[in-house]
C-alpha cells in the first residue's frame, strides 16, 4: 500500500480529484529542487509560505518555485501595512508543518491564503501534501472546495 498524508487523506474524504508524486529519498529540499526532481514545470510547482503581518495575524502565501515573496505585495494583498516571514522554528507549533512540508491544506488552524496570480497560467498546480517527499497536483477550483484562497501578485 502506498502512503497518503493527511493532505492526502482531507482531499479523498471530501472527493476532490487530485493527483501526487513521491520524491522521498531523493534529497531534494527546496521547491526547485523538487521540481527538478520530478521533471515538472518550476513555475508550476509551488511553495507554501507562512508569514506575520503588523497587527500579529499570520498569512499563508503560494508562490512559484523560483520566485521570492514580494513583502510589500504580500503585505497590500493582505491589508497590513507590512509582512515578515514566520520564524522556523514558529512553524510547527503554529501550522502543525515543517520547514519544506507545509502545504495550505490541513493546517492546524487555517489562516488567509493568497496565491500567486500566475497559478491561474496553468490548468493544475503542484504544492506540498503536507509532508516531505509527497506533493499534490489539483486545479484551482478542486483547491477552492477545501480552503478559501484569493489570487493576487505577490512574487518576483
């Protein structure tokens, strides 16, 4: 049998198509890592990132695997007046994740969710199934039905 994470799990309970790849034991740890590891698109395969903003709220942004969070961008979309990424050591108390496992989905608590506008560039995107080595593959509109995301311009 193979494994499923908990991501995995959420997603078959509510009946939202998806598909998933391993790269476990491959070493590969940034998102362009995995990307590359799984001969995928980077710009397809996104990483889950989590931030605080001003007033102490956090926010969960997804960006393409080659780009870095526009703070000020993050921040407007957000409505604060300015975003600084989570601490690692922050994130597994807070999200239930780990550093290069999170993933939007199954979080501890869920927290506003924003992804990049160029997500809307492809039919499907790939994204963290919430433990290292397992990322999934779905539509916006089948990731609509389990969090609440909006689309913005957040990277470069």
């Amino acid at each position: 049998m193979e494994y499923k994470t908990n991501v995995m799990r959420q997603l078959e309970s509510r009946k939202i198509a998806y598909n998933h790849y391993t790269y476990a034991n491959t070493g590969a740890i940034s998102a362009l890592e995995v990307a590359e590891v799984l001969k995928q698109n980077p710009a397809q395969v996104f990483k889950t990132l989590v931030t605080t903003g001003k007033s102490g709220k956090h926010y969960v942004f997804m960006i393409p695997a080659a780009a870095e969070l526009d703070l000020k961008k993050a921040a407007h979309a957000a409505g604060e007046k300015s975003i600084e990424m989570l601490k690692s050591k922050e994130l597994l108390p807070l999200t239930g994740y780990i550093h290069g496992g999170c993933s939007p989905i199954g979080m501890k608590k869920f927290f506003p969710t924003t992804i990049d506008s160029s997500a809307q560039n492809f039919d499907t995107i790939i994204f963290s199934a919430g433990k290292i080595g397992y990322q999934v593959e779905m539509s916006l509109p089948e990731l609509a039905k389990i969090i609440n995301f909006k689309i913005a311009d957040i990277a470069f």
